[in-house]
C-alpha cells in the first residue's frame, strides 16, 4: 500500500520530494519553499514576528512590516519644493546631483523611512555602494532622527562647525576614512632577568591618540600621531598629513584641533564637506546633509 501524502503538502521543487506545506525550507535538501508563509511569520526564514510592531524579522533582517507611503517627485531644472500644488506633510529631503543641486524630494508622509538599494522605502537599485537596508529616519516630537542599519559602508553626517571626536569614531575627508583612537596607557613591566635595559624607537611621550587610515577591508595603511596642544592640518597639496592622490580632497581639507587632551574635527573650507559616520542615533536639523551609500541627502524640513 502506498504512503498517503500529508493533508497539507507541497513538492519540493529540487529534489521532487513531499514536504509539509507550512515548511519554508525543504528539509531533505534545504531548498527554499515557494508557499505562502503562514501568517505572523518571516517569509524568508519563517521565524516569528509581531504584527504591526515589527519592520524587520529578528532572525534574518528581512523586512516584515509594511512599506510606508513617501512622496517621491522629480523636480524640474529651477524648482524647488515638491510642486503640483502637493501638501507636504512630514519632513522632506531632497536627493542632491553632483553640482549640488536638488535633484528629487522625498516627502516622508507618515514621518519614518527605510533607505537602500532594495526592499526600501527609498530605494536605489543602482548604487552599490548602498547596502538592501541602508539607514532608518524616524521623527519624534518634533526631532527627526537617523539610524545606520548595520549597511557595509557606514552612513555619513557631514559636520558643521566642530564637533568633538571620541574613541571609535570614522571621518570621512575627501575618499579617505580616518578613524580615531585613543592610545592606552603602558601597564607596569614584568622585572627583567638581568639589569640590562632595552633599547626602543624615540617617541613623544604625550601622543594620546591616532589617526588611522583604513582600507576597505578595514585594516589600518597609515597612522598620524596626535598630542595635546598640537593642531594638524589634513588636505591633498597642504597639511601635516597629505593625501596627493586623493582628487576628491580639497588642497585644504580638514583639521584637528586639540584642547587640552580632547580633540575635535573642523572643516577648513573644503568643497565635499567632512563627515562622520553615525553610530547609534543621531538628530538631524534643517539643512544637514548626509551621504548614504553615492547618494547626497539634505533634510529640507523637519
């Protein structure tokens, strides 16, 4: 007599097999199902979520919540502002060419947005330097605030003024990202076998912290030394620390300026603008520019 089926069945389409139908992966090959997810549950994964609440599966990242509405409208060589007499509800930025000017707006309607290169509200499908989830905006009473998702590439707010920089942190000057570190300080040695001292490079004694150059890869080419006291001056032509190959860093790009031992990162009136890679959440204001992935965002409104 021949085995009966399950009631609720399907046939894997790679090795032919009959699974149960509520599987999302076959389990004699691991061939993903092309059934309908049961409610409530990860399309991709099959892992849980709650309805409404979540926007992304816990398990995989995948996006469960529904996309939201935003306003996207191409804007006419001179114009501004989204046009046809539209009502704006909800901050607003604008999409920036290479000339700088205004080349979409987004209006996000019910005031959050996911951006990336697919499965976004905001989507880019072209530019790969943008991962599928790129960076989350969100308003609340009144602050509208941005959220790196995890993307390859980091999100980047461009600075305005100084703004003081803490161990960790990643500058973007021209194509180079820079990340600061703090030094640690030497811990006590173990006593030596015999009476003989060593010898070892001639160094200042109050570098506090270093500049890294990093690759993509993340490893560390080049290292700048900071003291206490000490200002240095980052460009491609003028500086302590030259970058000559580096056609998109100004000839006068940035500076490092020390006050007492903290350090601060300033634009020295370059023409791409210096910025620093979000981590956590960060408020933006009216204005502010941001580089996600080859694309330049401005807030336009809040």
């Amino acid at each position: 007599m021949a085995d009966s089926q399950p009631a609720s069945s399907a046939t894997c389409s790679r090795c032919a097999k009959t699974v149960e139908a509520s599987l999302p992966f076959c389990p004699h090959c691991g061939n993903r199902m092309s059934v309908a997810p049961a409610e409530g549950s990860c399309a991709n994964c099959g892992a849980p979520f709650q309805q409404g609440a979540d926007m992304f599966c816990a398990r995989c990242g995948s996006r469960v919540g529904k996309r939201v509405s935003v306003g996207d409208q191409p804007l006419a060589p001179g114009t501004l502002g989204l046009g046809g007499g539209r009502r704006e509800v909800g901050p607003r930025l604008a999409l920036l060419n290479d000339a700088g000017d205004v080349a979409r707006t987004f209006n996000l309607d019910r005031g959050e947005a996911v951006v990336g290169r697919s499965e976004a509200d905001i989507k880019f499908s072209d530019d790969v330097y943008m991962s599928p989830l790129h960076a989350r905006f969100d308003l609340r009473e009144g602050v509208l605030w941005v959220r790196d998702l995890g993307s390859r590439n980091a999100s980047w707010a461009f600075i305005e003024g100084g703004v003081r920089l803490i161990d960790g942190d990643r500058v973007l000057v021209g194509s180079q990202v820079l990340r600061f570190r703090r030094l640690g300080y030497p811990g006590p040695h173990a006593p030596e076998a015999d009476s003989t001292r060593r010898m070892g490079s001639l160094v200042p004694s109050v570098d506090v912290a270093v500049l890294e150059q990093l690759r993509a890869d993340g490893s560390v080419r080049d290292t700048f030394h900071l003291s206490p006291g000490r200002s240095i001056l980052i460009g491609r032509e003028t500086g302590d620390w030259t970058f000559p190959y580096d056609q998109t860093m100004s000839g006068r790009h940035a500076e490092i300026r020390s006050a007492n031992s903290d350090f601060s990162v300033h634009d020295a009136g370059s023409r791409n603008g210096v910025a620093l890679a979000v981590r956590g959440e960060q408020a933006l204001k009216k204005g502010q520019r941001l580089l996600l992935g080859d694309q330049v965002l401005r807030v336009e409104s809040v």
